[in-house]
C-alpha cells in the first residue's frame, strides 16, 4: 500500500485537477493576486457609518412624546394582580425571610394557574368592579380635558373679536363725524 505523500511524487500538479482552488482558503479581508478584494469579501464587509455632517439631513430627529399628564386616571389591575394583592400578604406571612419579588412573582402566578374559574371568581369580580369605576373616571376626565381645550379655543377667538369689534367701533366713530 502506497502513502498519500506518494501520490504527489508520482503527480506533482494533480491538485490542479481538484474542484475547489486554494484561493478559496486565504484569509479573510487578504488580498489576491490580481490585488482587488473577492465578492464574497465584500458581503462579508462591515458598512462604516458617515460622518455626522453627511447624516444630518438624512435621519430624522427623535419625536418627543408628549408629558404625561398627573392627573389622568390609573388604568385598573387586572384579575391576575387583583389577586396578587391578597397572595402577597399571605406569602409573606409564611416565608417571613424571603426578601426576593421574584420568588413571591412565581409562586403567585403557579398558584393563579391552578385555581379553577369558580376560584378565580371573585378576583375577576373585583377587577371587573373596578374597571367600570375607571370608566366613569375616565369619561369625566376626557370631559374635562375637552371642556378646557374648548376654553383654550374661545379665549383665543374672544380675544381676536374684541379687537376687531374695537376697530370696527372706531371706524365708525371717524366716520360720523369722530370725537
């Protein structure tokens, strides 16, 4: 049996007749001979970012978000949560050294998923409760907000017609005669 080292003494150019080339296996970003970089290269390049001073016209500047407002109601808990007020108490009760919320987090929602829907009943109750107060508040709030943007709007053309009525008050006086 012949070694494999025997087969190139015997043919010195038979990896010429391979399916692959050896460019295929220069290193990343080298060069060829031809000195140009391979399409592969290129796929593989990383895109650099322009200058500050040639991206400022093309990126759109960051929208600000509106502030919130203090005094728009808080949307209320969920069954889940309505629940979660009452398991915490009882958790801490019985593992008074567990200062961990995950902990607390974990055994609340296994608990929550094995109880049954006539279990669940009375948080869903609650919750529902609570959300139709939230309404309420909630109408009377957006009243309120659109009563005080229509009072916005009447000062604006209140005060837009007391000059024009005072013009038109001294044009009047000029042409009668004027004091």
């Amino acid at each position: 049996m012949t070694c494999p080292q025997n087969i190139f003494k015997s043919r010195p150019n038979s990896f010429l007749h391979l399916p692959f080339h050896f460019d295929h296996f220069t290193m990343k970003g080298a060069k060829s001979k031809t000195g140009a970089t391979k399409k592969g290269d290129n796929k593989l390049a990383v895109k650099r970012k322009a200058p500050a001073s040639e991206r400022a016209g093309k990126k759109p500047a960051k929208k600000e978000k509106p502030a919130k407002d203090p005094n728009k109601p808080k949307r209320p808990a969920s069954a889940f949560f309505v629940f979660m007020e009452e398991f915490r108490q009882t958790f801490k009760k019985e593992h008074p050294n567990n200062k961990s919320v995950s902990v607390v987090g974990k055994a609340g929602g296994d608990k929550w998923k094995s109880l049954s829907d006539a279990e669940k009943a009375p948080y869903v109750a609650k919750a529902e409760k609570r959300k139709t107060e939230y309404n309420k508040v909630m109408q009377a709030y957006n009243k309120k907000q659109a009563e005080g943007a229509a009072e916005a709007e009447d000062e604006d053309e209140s005060d837009k017609s007391k000059s024009e009525v005072n013009d038109d008050e001294d044009d009047e006086e000029d042409e009668s005669g004027g004091e």
